[in-house]
C-alpha cells in the first residue's frame, strides 16, 4: 500500500478528487451498515437528504486528497491552492496573549486546516499544536506522524501526555487544534445533545479554553469543486462557553451547538457516516 500512497500523492489535485468522487459512491454502495447510518444521521439533523447527498462522493474525495496533503513538499506553498477567510480574527486573538483553541469538525477537509494556520500565521504568532489518534497500521501510522510534524506544526496523541503539550502550548500563547465531535474514551467527555440526539462528547475542548483564558474560534476548509483548492474559514464561537469549567455538560452543549452551526452552512461536505453516536470505548489505563 505504502508505493500505491506514495504514487497518489504525486498525482494533481484535480486527479484525485475526480476519482474520489466514484470511490466514496463505491463505498457507500457495498456497505449497507454505511448507508444506514448515512440516511439516519442526515434525518436526526433535519437535513434534506438532497441536500447531503453530495458528501456521499465528498467522503471519497476526502480519502484520496490525503496523500497529496500528507506527502506535499514542503516547499511547495499552500497558498498556490487555499484562501484563507476570517484572518483578523487570529490577530486579534493573539493581540489578548492568552493563546487559541481553534475547533472543527469531520467537515470538508479538516486536514488542511493546521497546515494552513502553519503556513500562514506560525512565524509570527509560533507553532500550531493538534491532537490527533495514530492510525492501527504500522506503514500508514508512520507517514501520518511524519506528515502532521510539519515546520509551524507539532502533531501530539491523544493521550495525557499529549494534553500536557497542549496545555504548555496555550500557556506559551500559541496555538492549538482538534476535532471535538470524536467520540472519547469513557471518563474524558459528557453526554451532550448533538442534533437533538445525546452524543458522548468531549470535554477537553472547552477545558483547555477554560483553564489557560485561551480564545476558541471555528475553522473549517472547504473543498472546492474541479479540484480549484480550499477556502480555510476562521469563524467565532456563536455563544460564549462556561467560565466554569467544572459546568462540563453544558460546556459540551456549547461545543456541539458550534459543530452544528458549521455541518449547517455545508451539509453536501460532513462526514455523516461517521459514528458519532456510539458508546464511548473503555479508558486506557493511567
């Protein structure tokens, strides 16, 4: 697999979202477990299935794009293929000095998002911090980690020792990232209304924003259509979360809300086969 990934992200970006396209339909078409969860997540949501019914060739798109992103020279700029919209409201951020959380969702390309915050903003304001989970096979954990340990970007497990590097990280004013509608071990999140449905959510997210005074924004990349790029949009918190950080529940609700006001501009580009509603899976040992 690893020669057939390498080749991949040699090839255009207009290439691989043209073959995306018949992949994520190939996808949802042999898995009817897939389609059932699709259909029912689009319901729960109140979303008009025609509405959604693009994010099903989307899906294959956002797994044909990574070996181009995770692979891309580092020389080569983002900025050949990405805008960037809502910029002011990282400087500002940064003018508090208090450092910022920056949150999306399984939503268009979440995978260029830290790298254009690196790109854009890291020498100025120092490096961006993301969570993220290895993945299981060994040859596609190694290009994961070598590819999300960019200049400006410090990818960390999502482990306590990697929430102690985050933490670290905000203190020091700058920047971190994560995706809080992924399901947490059991004992790190709340359950939380998610589409009117209750969610094990997260709790991390907010408390990292409630413990250090840390200013939380939106993000989110959209694919554009022919393979023309990405626009990355930085966006406000809708509501404010909790001071109290020990209002976890309702800190979840804030969160999920926001995740809801994003999947809502763009529903044609979420990841609604994701599981979002399981079991949380037993925490790791200590």
């Amino acid at each position: 697999m690893r020669p057939l990934f390498r080749w991949l992200s040699r090839r255009p970006l207009w290439l691989l979202h043209a073959l995306g396209g018949p992949l994520g339909w190939l996808a949802w078409l042999l898995s009817p477990t897939y389609r059932r969860r699709f259909d029912a997540h689009v319901q729960q949501a109140g979303i008009a299935p025609q509405a959604a019914r693009a994010a099903i060739a989307e899906a294959g798109r956002m797994a044909m794009e990574l070996p181009f992103l995770w692979l891309r020279p580092a020389e080569r700029p983002l900025a050949e293929f990405v805008r960037i919209e809502g910029g002011e409201l990282v400087d500002a951020a940064h003018a508090r000095g208090r450092g910022l959380v920056l949150l999306t969702p399984h939503l268009g390309c979440f995978e260029i998002c830290a790298q254009a915050y690196a790109e854009r903003y890291a020498a100025q304001y120092g490096p961006i911090t993301v969570l993220y989970r290895p993945a299981r096979q060994a040859w596609l954990r190694e290009e994961m980690e070598g590819s999300r340990n960019r200049p400006g970007l410090t990818a960390v497990p999502a482990s306590l020792a990697g929430v102690r590097q985050m933490m670290r990280a905000l203190r020091r004013g700058e920047c971190v990232g994560l995706l809080p509608d992924q399901v947490p071990p059991e004992g790190q999140g709340e359950w939380a209304p998610f589409f009117g449905r209750p969610a094990y959510t997260m709790t991390l997210a907010a408390r990292l924003a409630q413990q250090t005074g840390a200013t939380t924004l939106l993000i989110w990349g959209e694919r554009l259509a022919g393979g023309a790029g990405y626009t990355v949009r930085f966006q406000p918190l809708p509501e404010a979360l909790p001071e109290d950080a020990a209002l976890q529940a309702e800190s979840a609700a804030v969160v999920n809300r926001a995740m809801e006001s994003l999947i809502r501009q763009c529903p044609q580009q979420y990841l609604w086969g994701y599981h979002r509603y399981k079991a949380p899976r037993p925490a790791p040992p200590a």
